[in-house]
C-alpha cells in the first residue's frame, strides 16, 4: 500500500510539473522560426520603414527572420485583429502606432479593446510633425497663424493623410487649445496631401517630419513650428509648437504588440531584444536619420504610453466630431 501511495505521488508530481518544463522549453527555444510582423499601413510610409528596419535588426538579434506582412485596410483595424486572432505563441507581432489609440474613441464599433485583447512588447521611435503652410498664407509664425485663423475661421483648408490620422488629429488638437477653425479636407494618404499643399488647393498640413522635410528645404512649403516638445535636429530651425501654445505635444510613434496571453517569458525574450536593437549604433543611426527619437523601455512603460495616447487623443475626437463607423 505504501509502495503504491509513492508511486502514485511521484506520478502525480511529475504531471503537475510537466506544464512549467514544458513552458520553460518552449521560452528556451524561442523563437526557432520565422517571426511575422503585420503592419495596417500600405507600402512606403514612415510604418513601412519602421517596420522593415525593426525586421531586418530584430532578426540580426533574434536569429531568425522577421516578415513584415502588409495589411491595410480598415484605419489599422484588419491588421490589429490579424494579430489578435493569430497564436499566442510570439510569432505574430503587430507594429503598434497611434491609430491604435486613435481608433478606440474614433470608430462607434470595434470587434476588439485593443489594450484589453493585446500584451504590449516595447517601443520603437517616436517623431513629431511639422505646421506647413502654403507659400501664399501670409505667415511666418505660430503667432501669426493663430491670428490669420481668428481673423478668417474656416477658410484655409486644413489637410491630412485621412480622417482620424495622426496628422489630422494633430491639427485637431491645435484648434481645439487656440480657439481657431480650419476646414478639414481627408486625403487617401500624406502623398496626395502634400502634391495639393504644393499646388495651393489646400494651405495648412500638421505632416510628418520625415516627408516634410523635403519640401520645406526646397521652398515648395513654409515650416513654421515642429509639434514635439523639443526642437527637431533634421529641422532644427524651427521652434516647437508649445513655445507658443504651451502644453501642446503631438507625435507619431510605433512599438511592437503581441496577441493577449503571450508567455511572459517570450515578451521578455522580445523586449530585451527591441532594447538591445535600440542601443546598437547602426540601427540607432538610421532611425536617427528619419527624424526619429528612440522609446527603448519595459513593456509595462510602453502599455502606459499607449493608454495615455488612449485617452488624450480620445478627448481630441470627440472635440473634432470625428467619427468613422
């Protein structure tokens, strides 16, 4: 009866203990295949360069390839459920940016709560936008701006890479803290903003940096303030927005995300890398080259910079009306 009892609690034990090897194995192999990062943007954009840059240095700290799948469509949305919906095993990674915060208070109807059905890996770059204008409005400054706006509410056209985008909501907020009014006009992508910013079909873009610039250096549009809190290095003639509207802050940013239930232990095997990748020289340099400052970080920072960006651009969509079913 003893021998059996032994026996029996032996057996019992090692079943117990069977899921904890099973699942520090799994950890110790990660990852031992390709990876998949789904990014909701077409080829081309500032989420196509980030995400191919983040996949070819992960890979080199991971020892695996990393694919980058384009899915867009849906203002991020199919990409972000491809990636809720796929196996919590850490080989679909989603590039996380702010339509993700954006899109909770921007569509009426989700099929997911995208910080309660996703785990937060890190935090990539981050990068302002930059206030142009047309070379016919008749400012220079910020200040200048703000009272050719009240002198003349809602008659310069106010252009942006689509309705609920990091550029539209930006100039969103920027109404909403001077008391000024612009005429919203959505494009299908910054692209064809930036030819009609150009051509004088529309005259104020809140753009991103790194496609800006360009345009700025060659005369074809006046910068006047970059939208970080600090000066921008690739544009560093400009001042920041908040000199003259204090507590204003607008950027775009991207991270990586994982399906809700990822072993910690495989988030922990991605965050080191992600750090790891952002303290290397050749990565941290070409990042630099977009304008980019670095987020390196622990996932549970990086959940907090998503919620936060949750609920300020929340605010920002309900003032603008904005809303896409």
């Amino acid at each position: 009866m003893t021998l059996h009892r032994r026996r029996f609690l032996r057996l019992a034990g090692a079943a117990v203990a069977m899921p904890a090897v099973s699942r520090g194995a799994l950890a110790q192999a990660y990852p031992s295949r390709p990876l998949k990062l789904v990014i909701g943007y077409p080829p081309g954009g500032s989420a196509d360069i980030t995400a191919r840059l983040t996949a070819q240095f992960l890979g080199e700290k991971l020892g695996q390839s990393v694919i980058v799948e384009s899915r867009p469509g849906g203002g991020t949305n199919i990409a972000t459920e491809t990636v809720i919906n796929a196996p919590a095993d850490g080989y679909t990674l989603l590039l996380v940016a702010p339509a993700n915060a954006i899109n909770a208070t921007l569509y009426e109807k989700l099929n997911h709560n995208y910080l309660r059905d996703t785990t937060q890996i890190a935090g990539l770059i981050r990068f302002s936008n930059v206030i142009v204008v047309n070379p016919s409005v008749p400012v220079t400054t910020v200040p200048e701006l703000i009272a050719h706006l009240k002198a003349n509410p809602g008659k310069l056209n106010m252009a942006s890479s689509g309705n609920g985008s990091t550029i539209h909501m930006s100039g969103e907020l920027f109404k909403m803290m001077t008391g000024t009014d612009m005429t919203h006009v959505p494009y299908r992508g910054g692209a064809l903003a930036l030819t009609d910013m150009v051509g004088g079909q529309v005259q104020v873009m809140f753009d991103n940096i790194p496609t800006a610039a360009e345009f700025i250096k060659s005369g074809k549009l006046r910068g006047l303030a970059v939208t970080s809190t600090e000066r921008s290095h690739v544009l560093p003639e400009l001042p920041t927005v908040a000199q003259y509207v204090p507590g204003y802050e607008a950027s775009a940013w991207y991270g990586l995300g994982a399906p809700k239930n990822t072993p910690p232990e495989i988030i922990e095997t991605l965050n080191k890398a992600v750090n790891a990748m952002l303290a290397d020289e050749k990565p941290k340099a070409r990042f630099t080259e977009m304008g980019a400052t670095l987020l390196p970080g622990t996932p549970t920072e990086f959940t907090k910079l998503v919620a936060d960006e949750t609920e300020k651009w929340g605010k920002v969509v309900k003032f603008a009306g904005a809303k896409v079913t």
